[in-house]
C-alpha cells in the first residue's frame, strides 16, 4: 500500500507547528503516514522537529515525523511538498528593509527593493527542490508543490516558467484572513454559523497586490451588502486605513500591501521610525518561540505564535490538501497560471484568484479584467516579476537592473546602477550566479 508523505522544506520554521497541528486535526480526511521536516539548520530543526514529535506523540502518534538535513529523501516519493523556506534567515530579511532605507526606497519583504532582493536569493534553491521533486521515482501519485516561500507569486512564476513539468501553487494566508474576517463578521450580525467551505472571496490581482470585489456564499452575491458596511466601517475609524473616498472610487478593497504604492509616502515615514523594523521585531518573537518550543512539557502550539503573522497558514494549507486528496471541489484562492481564466490577460501569468481544487489538480474560476486603473500596476509589476525570474535564473545584471528600472516603488534610472550594486554586494554571499566563480 502507498505511504501518503508529506515533505516541508524549511521545516525548522518557526511556523511548523501550526501546519502540524492542521494536520492533527484533519488527519480522519489527510490520513498521512509519514511527515518529513527537512532544514538545513540543525539547531532549529531539532527544536522545531522534536517539539512537533511531542504534539504527535500526544495525539496518540497517528503518523511519524522523520527530520532530515537530506532534502532529495524528504521529497522521494511525498504526495505533497510544501516549501517555506527563507534563504538567509531573518538576517537576509533584516538587511533587505534596511536596503530599501538607505536609498528612500521601501523596504519591505515582497514588496520593491526587499522583495527583489529575496526572490533573487530565493529562485535558484526552489527550483533545485523543483529539480528533485523530478528526479524522485513515480509512486502513482503526482506530486503536487504547495510554495509559501515569499515573494510566493514571484518565486510560483519561476517555478511556472522554469520548472512546468512539476504540478504547483503559491499559497497566501492574506485572502483567507480576508475571507475568515468577513465571515465572523456576518456571523456575529445573524447569529449563524456559516462554514468557510460555503463561502468564496472573490479577488484577483498578484499576491500581495490584489483587489478584493466579490463575496459569494452558496453561491449567492453578498457583495452589494458587505461594500457599504465596509464603508460605513472606515467611517467610524479614527485612523482608518484607507480613506473613504479611495475605496469608493475603485469600487473594490485593496488588499493591505497596496499601502505600499497608494501611500508610499507615508510609508516610507514609518521606516524613518526603525528600529525596530518588522524583522527585528520577528527576530525577537522566534526567540520567544523557540524558547518556549524547547520545552519538554510543551505540546500545543503556544499563543505566542499568533504574533509571528501566520493566522490561518494550516487552514488554508490543510484544506488545500484535503480538498486535492478527496476531490472535494472546495474553491481557495492561489497563485497559479490563469490559463484564459481572466479576459484579455496573457495567459501563461501567474495570478492569485480563486480556484476550484479537486483530484485533476487546480482549476481557476473565470473572471473578468480589473479596471484600467488597477489593471495598469498589476502590469507594470508583473513586467517586473518576469525580469527578475529571469535575472535570477541566469545571474543577469543588466536583467536585474531592468526590473529595478520597471517596478513602481524602484528607483529613478539615474539611482538603478547604485543600488543594484548595494543589492548584490548585500548579498554577495547568496547570489553567486552573478559573480565570476573564479574571482
């Protein structure tokens, strides 16, 4: 009989236990035999891995947990591989923000210049794990990649580019937080309980960079009854997060990264304000974490972990599985080649929409083209993905500089050269596909 193996690459991720615990829950629907947790850092494996062991153990032991440094095993014959590394730890992360402060430029892990930075450390290893999802022999299940790693829309394009032969979707827990939001709230005013299967966010956009316009439940439209609610909810906000007048003109809620390019402005203030910055203050909360995961007597997630920004991370990973293993037909939003599913965009672009999943794989729902006025970012940033990819794949600077020179929140043509050499040199260590190997 098939073993059913799931494989996390990036294991020792203080987020683990989450997935782990997803997996607890839903094991009668996900009945896996093994999970592999495989980490480059032995340390942070063997305190992550060993707290995970004791959450399995207290559940009776209903699969193994098996910590490897090997990731060519952790992936050999896993139905599902699920990729949640960050290349340089949060140091990498750290030095991104602070790349973007030194030149006015956003700072952020996803978003311009950190986000840039981060794909271009972040390419190469995933599609090596791409390359040896391909090499494990055939098991008579397909395996299918689930990529959390951010920039998740960037790093799934280069996987949809480069590695197309290996079945996989980004995964974002920003539209399920969404979606679970509304629902609560509409639960608290009609004293229902409605499951989230029933209910399907409508959105599309890139990750981090989508536009939230559509609700249904059942099947039915809520939308012409949430928008003015949300509307009336910036209103009574003494520090709303959009003005009201913005959101009425797109007709839509911009996901929160839009803060980003609608208010880079104020935005780059708030770096003026570090330390700390969001990886510093991160740095402090896995200290925290970890401490607490080294504990023999711990077997539960702690409350602390809600603070490390991954609410709904095993939901919306877990149920992707379940509805994939069971053809359940659920509808979740991902990042994955629309396939003609968006009128008048290009076909081969990796979107974040919603899509239906069942056994034959991901299946996005048609939708019709944003607006001009939302149309023309996403452009101008995918025209930015596709370089990057492509710069990371091949170690090109000149391509590295072009998408400098394209993404809105890059710098200005006389600036590119600059910080492209501070980007590179930053993380010299991480990129040597752009370096001579015989300098």
């Amino acid at each position: 009989m098939e073993t059913l193996k799931i494989a996390v690459i990036g294991g020792g991720s203080t987020y683990t236990p989450e997935f782990v615990s997803g997996l607890l829950e839903r094991h009668a629907a996900v009945p896996i035999q093994e999970l592999w947790l495989m980490d480059i850092d032995p340390n942070r494996l063997a305190v992550v891995g060993g707290f995970a062991e004791r959450m399995v153990d207290a559940h009776g032991q209903p699969f193994r947990v098996i910590l490897t440094k090997d990731q060519r095993a952790a992936v050999e014959g896993a139905a599902y591989v699920v990729t949640q590394l960050r290349v340089g730890g949060m140091a990498a992360r750290r030095a991104d923000e602070y790349l973007g402060r030194r030149h006015g430029l956003i700072g952020q892990e996803t978003t311009g210049i950190g986000g840039m930075a981060k794909a271009l450390r972040t390419i190469p290893p995933i599609l090596q794990i791409a390359a040896d999802v391909r090499r494990s022999p055939p098991t008579g299940r397909t395996p299918l990649l689930l990529n959390f790693t951010n920039p998740a829309g960037l790093v799934t394009e280069a996987l949809a580019r480069h590695a197309p032969d290996i079945p996989t979707v980004g995964v974002c827990n920003t539209a399920i937080g969404v979606k679970m939001a509304i629902l609560a709230e509409i639960n608290r005013r009609s004293g229902t309980a409605i499951e989230p299967e029933r209910a399907v966010l409508l959105t599309l956009g890139l990750n981090h960079l989508t536009w939230h316009r559509g609700f249904t439940i059942d099947g039915e439209d809520w939308w012409p009854r949430l928008f003015p609610l949300y509307l009336d909810h910036l209103r009574r906000q003494p520090e709303p997060p959009w003005e009201v007048e913005l959101v009425e003109t797109l007709g839509m809620i911009p996901n929160d990264y839009l803060r980003y390019y609608y208010y880079t402005g104020r935005m780059l203030q708030e770096q003026q304000k570090w330390p700390p910055s969001r990886a510093e203050q991160v740095m402090e909360i896995e200290k925290s974490l970890l401490l607490q995961y080294a504990d023999p007597n711990l077997t539960t997630p702690p409350p602390d972990l809600m603070k490390r920004g991954g609410a709904h991370y095993s939901t919306l990973a877990v149920r992707l599985i379940d509805s994939h293993l069971n053809d359940r037909r659920q509808v979740h939003v991902v990042n994955m080649q629309h396939g003609g599913a968006v009128e008048d965009w290009p076909i081969d672009w990796v979107v974040e929409m919603p899509v239906q999943v069942d056994q034959a794989g991901m299946h996005p729902l048609p939708a019709g083209p944003l607006p001009p006025a939302c149309f023309g970012l996403v452009e101008q940033v995918k025209m930015y993905e596709l370089l990057t990819v492509e710069a990371a794949v091949r170690g090109d600077r000149q391509m590295a500089g072009r998408a400098l020179l394209t993404h809105p929140l890059g710098p200005k043509a006389d600036r590119v050269e600059a910080v492209l050499d501070d980007l590179l040199a930053t993380n010299r260590s991480y990129l040597p596909q752009f370096y001579d190997c015989r300098a």
